[in-house]
C-alpha cells in the first residue's frame, strides 16, 4: 500500500480543496505562466465566452510585446502560446466553432512579430503554428463561414507569409473554401498578379543586403515575393478545383521543361487521365546532369509509360535506374512486375557487385539484404574502400562482423588507415576503437585469404605511425 505522503492523485485529494487552493497560490507565487495557465481554468470553469475573452486578451498582450525573447524566456513563451493554443483548440473550438475560428486566425497572426524577436533555431516556434495552421481547417468547416470571407482572410494571411507559417494554407482550408470560396481567392490572387511593386524614385532605394551582383533593395525583394506569393497559391488553388491546365499555366515553357516542375506536371495530367500528355511533357524536358537519375522525373515517367501501356518500356526504366544508381526501390517494383523474379534478383544483386561505386554497391548490398554477397564484395574489393566514409563503413563493419569477420576487419582497417595516413587526429580515438575490434575479431579468423594477420597490421600500423603520439597513448 502506498505511502500517505506520496505525491499522487488520491494522497493530494485527501488534503481537501482549501488546503490545495492554499498550496496552488503558494507555489505560483511569482510564476507569471503558471499564474495565466490558472486563469485560464478558472475562466474556462464560467464558460467558453469568458475563456475566449482571457485568450484574446493574452494575444494582444503578446502581439504588442516588441522585446527581444532570450533563450532564457523562450520556453516561457512556448509554454504560454501552447496554453493559449489548447485553450482555443480543445476549449473553445468544440463548443463554438465560429469563436474558436476568430481566436485560432489572431493566434496565427502572432507568428510574424514573434518569430521577428525570437531564435527559433530549434523549431519548437515553428511546430507550434505549423500544429495550429493545420487546425484551421477542421476549425473553419465546423463554423462554416461565409466562402467570401474565408477566401479574404486566407489571401490575408498568404500576402504575409514572411516566414512560412502560413504555406499550404489553401490545401488546408480547400474543404472549408468550397468551389465558391476558392474562386473568390483566385479573382484576388489574379488582381495581385496585376499590381507590381511600386519602385522607389533612384536614389531613395531601400538597400537591404549586398549580394554577388551588388546591392539588393527592398522593393525588388517584395516584387518577386509578391510574385512568388501569387504563383503557388494559384498553383493550390489549381490543386484544389482538379484544373490541370490551370496550374501548368503558372509556368512559362522554360521552365515546364525543368524535370522536377515536369513531373509535376506529369503526375498531375495522368491523375486527370491525360496519359499521352503527361509523357509528352515528361520527353520534353531538359537534364542538366547527365548520367545521375532525376528520381521525381524518372518515376513520372514511369507512371506515364504505364499509363500508356508501355509496360515493356516501363520495367527497361526501372532496370536503368537501378543500373545507374542502385536504387533498392526501384529494384524491387521491377521485380514486383516479373512473374519468376528469383533469376533476376540474383542477376541484380551481381550486378550491384560490379557497379563502379565501391561504397553506393556495398550500402546496398547491406541494406537489400544480403550480407555473404556483401561480405565476398568488400573482400574482392577491398582495395578500393575509401576509409573516410564511416558512416557507411562502420555500420556495415558491425553488420558482417558475425557474417564474415574477415570482411569486418577490412572495413575496419580502411577507417584505420585513413584516419592514420591523413593524421586525422579528432578521429584517433575512432581508429583506436576500430583497432580494438580487429583484434578482438581476429581470434574468429581462420583464414585471411592472402590479406595480413592481425599481428603484422598491428605491427605494421605501430611501426609506421609510432610518431603519432596521441593515437600511440590510446592504444598503449
């Protein structure tokens, strides 16, 4: 049985409420956060009007503050900004929509002056309102709105998208935005798209940064975020009404032929069935790097190709892809379209064997997996590991070391010799480790296939780098 004097619900609920009430202002005393989240009880417990009276008082006080947020005070304003957050979100918004709305749009407007006096570095800030951007919409299609209004404070919000706090607003709202609504937010957005950025006489320019080309001012920056601004959010609103063309409209043909914006493109005309179309657009793009696959290109392509009924097309794309990159997804769905797959995957699995990058090859055998393939590549190819890749090496080292210890060995030997021979010295305790290891698993070694004995590397290392002190120590 537990103790009475054990902090838990029951011991505390047995010393009565005007005991606790005591305790509570004792322990709050010159705790401002604490004292707001009590508050914020005790309105809640009057009812959703008075609480949504002490959460809009709060943001005003927040909204006016213009002082610089300390690392020291930044998580009491976190924990004050997620009350009030809570507070609208599972308080208000439940009982009246229309109210919770209201306060979840000022809660968001606090983002630009916040993030203006604070380090976010974090990203605590940023989650924050990201979290309550994504309840906007659930919160404005139970208080449905007039469409009209809606669309003016979204078109709001998104001309004062200074740090992102409000991207994918339009995807977020859609449902809620209604065809109506979304049509309205576009007859805005076009009238934007009409009204440049009015240039300051020469001479009385804002000059903000100097870059490569000279200086940058500021009229120049809000044109072409005024650009920007009007370009996705028509592109969303394209999303969102299923207007394919609508949304290849935001791109001049230079840029259609980007392989990233066309399978943009292209994912969208096969979702509206405009197969032939979308692999028009994908052929018609421009690479600049050749021989690498642009993966989001690659895969529209494949999807078109199918689309089409190029099968036979499609499986040769994902075999080249695989080729060129090794790409164990890419393997697999080609694999997934064969009816025998087993001869393939052993062809595949030896062609990874002989692709010309040592270390993409072995991160991909490790990873598929299959480890005695692995173990039996690192052996034949063991003299050309680069050792400075530790972050592949180390890992499959610990992944053969029970497999083929003679494979572990000479991947932890690489790390060992590269950090050596380039006197990589914040990497000596690593090396020494590594060293530690080998020797550990040389007792399991019963045949070194022509490679050293552990004893004569060992020697070996001592004797060619025995003036490099600080290794020496770790391993004397």
């Amino acid at each position: 049985m537990a103790s009475r004097k054990t902090l838990n619900a029951n011991n505390l609920e047995a010393l009565g409420a005007p005991r606790l009430a005591e305790l509570l202002l004792e322990i709050i005393a010159g705790d401002a956060v604490a004292k707001r989240h009590l508050r914020l009880a005790l309105a809640d417990s009057v009812g959703p009007a008075e609480l949504a009276q002490e959460v809009r008082k709060r943001l005003t006080t927040i909204g006016k503050s213009r002082s610089f947020v300390g690392w020291e005070k930044k998580g009491a304003l976190i924990k004050d900004l997620e009350a009030q957050l809570d507070a609208i979100v599972e308080r208000i918004a439940p009982v009246d929509p229309g109210l919770g709305l209201d306060l979840l749009w000022r809660f968001m407007s606090l983002a630009r002056s916040i993030f203006e006096r604070c380090d976010d570095s974090s990203g605590r800030i940023g989650d924050l309102f990201h979290y309550a951007l994504g309840k906007l919409g659930p919160i404005a299609k139970s208080a449905n709105p007039a469409p009209d209004k809606l669309a003016d404070q979204a078109y709001d919000a998104l001309v004062a998208n200074d740090y992102g706090q409000y991207d994918g607003l339009i995807e977020i709202l859609a449902p809620a935005l209604g065809e109506h609504g979304l049509s309205h937010l576009k007859e805005r957005m076009i009238e934007l798209s009409n009204t440049r950025v009015q240039r300051s006489p020469e001479g009385q320019r804002e000059v903000i940064a100097y870059g490569m080309g000279g200086p940058i001012y500021a009229d120049d920056m809000a044109e072409r975020s005024r650009v920007m601004t009007v370009q996705l959010a028509l592109q969303a609103i394209a999303d969102a009404q299923g207007d394919v063309d609508a949304f290849i409209a935001q791109y001049d043909e230079t840029t259609r032929r980007v392989p990233k914006i066309a399978a943009d493109i292209a994912q969208r005309l096969i979702a509206a069935d405009r197969a032939q179309d979308a692999l028009d657009t994908i052929e018609a793009a421009e690479h600049r790097r050749r021989g690498w696959p642009d993966f989001d290109w690659e895969d529209a392509r494949i999807a078109a190709l199918e689309a089409v009924g190029r099968s036979e097309d499609a499986q040769a794309a994902r075999w080249s892809i695989f080729e060129r990159a090794l790409s164990a997804s890419h393997l697999k769905a080609y694999l997934k379209h064969l009816d025998d797959d087993l001869d393939a995957e052993e062809q595949a699995l030896d062609q990874a064997r002989r692709h010309p990058d040592v270390l993409q090859a072995l991160a991909f055998l490790k990873n598929w997996p299959d480890l005695d393939r692995a173990a039996r590549f690192v052996i034949e190819r063991a003299d050309e590991i680069d050792g400075d890749f530790y972050e592949i090496l180390s890992p499959a080292a610990e992944a053969l070391a029970s497999r083929s210890p003679l494979a572990a060995t000479l991947l932890l030997r690489a790390m060992i010799d590269f950090t050596l021979v380039n006197a990589r010295s914040k990497r000596y305790k690593h090396a020494a480790r590594h060293l530690e290891e080998c020797a550990r698993l040389a007792s399991t070694i019963d045949d070194y296939q022509g490679f050293e004995t552990h004893a004569d590397y060992d020697s070996r290392i001592r004797d060619k780098h025995r003036r490099k002190t600080s290794f020496y120590r770790l391993i004397e």
